[in-house]
C-alpha cells in the first residue's frame, strides 16, 4: 500500500521528486 501511497503523493510533484525519494521511503517503509 505504501507504494500507491507514495505514486499518489508524488504524482503532482513527480517532478519535484525524483525516484530518489521513491526508493528511500520504501527503505524506510518496506512493509508499511
């Protein structure tokens, strides 16, 4: 779920965030 989560949260700012961002919250986050 955190994966639909973070796409939602960075959809409008993708460019904003770059996968950088994408890979470290699901390190910190892998099963939440």
């Amino acid at each position: 779920m955190k994966y639909r989560f973070m796409d939602i949260a960075a959809c409008p700012m993708c460019k904003h965030f770059p996968l950088e961002l994408y890979v470290i919250e699901t390190k910190e986050y892998p099963e939440r």
